[in-house]
DNA sequence: GCCAACGTTGGC
DNA sequence: GCCAACGTTGGC
C-alpha cells in the first residue's frame, strides 16, 4: 500500500513531541481519541510506515513540532476499557470496543516549531485542514506535498 | 429523525 | 479567560 500522511494534534502538556522521543521502547498508542471521524482515518486508512506530521494543539505557540511515524496496524484502544482511565468507554467492551487506534514511534523533532502562524503563510499549504476555521479533528489527512513542505519549514528554522 | 441544549476544542 | 465552531445527547 502507498505511504500516506497525517496531522495529529496533541497537546504537549498532556503528551508531546519531547515525551514521544523519550519513550523507552519503539512504540507509543495513540490512545483517547473519542471521535468517529479520527478513529476511522486510524482504522481503516492508517497502516505501517505512514508518515505523521505531530502538531502541538492548545498551547502558547501551536503548530507541527516534529515527524513520527505508524507503527504497525491499527487495534482496540484498551483505555476505553480500563474503568480507571479517563478514556473509559462504558459502551465498549473487550468483544466489541468502538475504539481503536495506531502505534506511533518517533522520528525527528524540528528545531523550532513549524507554527501555525508561519504555516498560514504559505500558499503551498492553504490546503491543510488544520488551517481551516472551526477545525477541530485531532487527525487529519495531508497531502505528500504538504508533509515534505512543512519538514523543510521545520529544519530550516535552525539556520534562521 | 428533528433540533435545542449541552459539552468540548483550541486559537486568540 | 473568551467564545465561535463543532460534535453528541436525548426528549419528543
């Protein structure tokens, strides 16, 4: 299947780019999502080796922080089953949870932030759906051509 | 199935 | 902290 692209939101006082990285281990869940439209792009259409661009919601400068990468093939997210969790689904059970999720495994963190200010700025990008009003999906689909541009944004920051 | 009320997201 | 936009819930 051919590589694909993602934007995903976290927000660094609850999970961000520097945790991801400091992981021990290959693998992190991306666990909590509790919307019917991001869970589908997990399910159905994320698989190994997709490259996701890691943004930094709800915080002082929002914007992409770095690259991370799927791992593997999505499954049942345990956290709606863990009545101790601040995810729990009452509604899911082990036969039939209504979540599930993807793996992801660090990549990069850019030098500075790609900010949601900068990204505005660029025509290459107007596509985005997180630059779109009134956005709020936590995953979104981006183009080859928008992923490769932010990343240049990303590590040209350094030499600015 | 409509839709008002409510809760959440997230930039500013 | 404000508030617009959006998703979900539940009465009818």
């Amino acid at each position: 299947m051919a590589k694909k692209y993602w934007l995903m939101k976290s927000e660094p006082d609850v999970f961000s780019i520097q945790d991801l990285r400091e992981r021990p281990g290959q693998r992190t869940s991306w666990d909590g999502v509790r919307n019917y439209q991001a869970r589908n792009f997990m399910r159905d259409e994320m698989s190994h080796g997709d490259g996701v661009l890691f943004y930094h919601s709800n915080c002082k400068t929002p914007g992409v922080a770095g690259i991370a990468e799927v791992v593997g093939e999505s499954h049942d997210d345990p956290s709606a089953l863990d009545p101790e969790s601040e995810y729990y689904d009452p509604k899911s059970t082990a036969d039939k949870n209504r979540w599930q999720l993807v793996d992801v495994r660090f990549v990069e963190e850019f030098p500075a932030v790609v900010s949601l200010e900068a990204m505005r700025c660029e025509p290459e990008l107007e596509g985005m759906r997180v630059l779109q009003r009134g956005n709020r999906l936590s995953i979104t689909p981006v183009t080859a051509g928008e992923f490769h541009h932010v990343c240049r944004m990303g590590r040209k920051a350094a030499k600015e």
